[in-house]
C-alpha cells in the first residue's frame, strides 16, 4: 500500500500566506472584541519574510481607520521594535499622537499595540482602537498581551487556553 503524501507548506507558499493572514486577523478580530474596540490594525511576517498589513472596522462602530492609520502604524512599529506592549491611554491628551495626525485634533478614545507572538517567536503586532479613554493602562496592556500570545488554537475555539467546553 502507498502512503499518501500531503504538500508541504513551503510547496505551497501561497497556502502558507493565506494561513498566516488568516491567524493575523483571527488575533486582531478576537483583540477588537476582548478590548470592545472599534478597529484595529495587524502587521504580519509572511511565509517569505515580507511585512504584510491589514486593518479592520467593526460595523457599527466609529470608522476611524483611516484617520488613525497614522498613529497605529507608529504603534505597531514602536512595539516590534521594543518586542513590548504600549498604549496611548488618551488620545486627546496626546500631543504625539495630535504631531502624527499632522496636526489634527486626535478622536476621542484610546489606542493600544503589542507584538503577536507564538512559541517564544515575534511574527507580527496588533493595534486596536476603542472609542473611550482608559485609566486602567496596565490592565489593558495585560488583556492585549494575553490575547496576542495565546495559542492560535485556543482562539479559533473562541475559549481561552484551558477552559473546557460548556457540555
């Protein structure tokens, strides 16, 4: 009897792609919810080593992407590159965030970013938007961090790592 053989990611580097900005998004989606943010943005290393982003804005929520590319996109980068959570509490108190909307009154509201990582290994960040001010930065840096480093698993369950399923 033959054995069957199954392709192999790097055969398929397509395949691969497709699966890391699925699990990039998976993260952004499940950080949108467990923060109650508006929107949100994710970088990601693909298969091949290149730097791929995208964004997302949850219906019925302020479409603030665009307007704040700007700041998440320093976010993200400034949290890759200290490989540690950071968030801007208050945006509206926030004369870096006012320099990188050139200038422009910033939204109400808060914005924070982490790196996602798996296995001890960084391959990509996660920026997230809510609509209200925090108070509780270290908490909301706690929640962040716990859902971007929590296996890829646990989250496609929709339950965090450990926690049965209801019967």
């Amino acid at each position: 009897m033959e054995e069957a053989t199954w392709p192999r990611p790097e055969s398929h580097p397509a395949a691969t792609q497709h699966v890391r900005e699925m699990a990039a998004n998976l993260v952004l989606s499940r950080a949108l919810t467990i923060l109650g943010g508006a929107c949100g943005m994710v970088v990601y290393r693909d298969a091949g080593g290149r730097w791929n982003s995208d964004a997302l804005g949850l219906p019925g929520q302020p479409d603030r992407l665009e307007e704040l590319t700007p700041v998440f996109e320093a976010l993200l980068e400034w949290s890759l590159y200290t490989e540690k959570p950071v968030v801007v509490g208050d945006l509206t108190k926030s004369p870096w965030s006012r320099h990188l909307m050139q200038g422009s009154d910033p939204p109400t509201g808060s914005v924070a970013a982490t790196p996602i990582a798996q296995r001890g290994t960084i391959w990509g960040a996660i920026a997230v938007y809510r609509v209200d001010a925090v108070t509780e930065s270290m908490e909301v840096m706690r929640q962040l961090t716990d859902v971007a480093t929590e296996p890829l698993s646990a989250l496609g369950s929709g339950r965090p790592e450990g926690v049965a399923p209801q019967a």
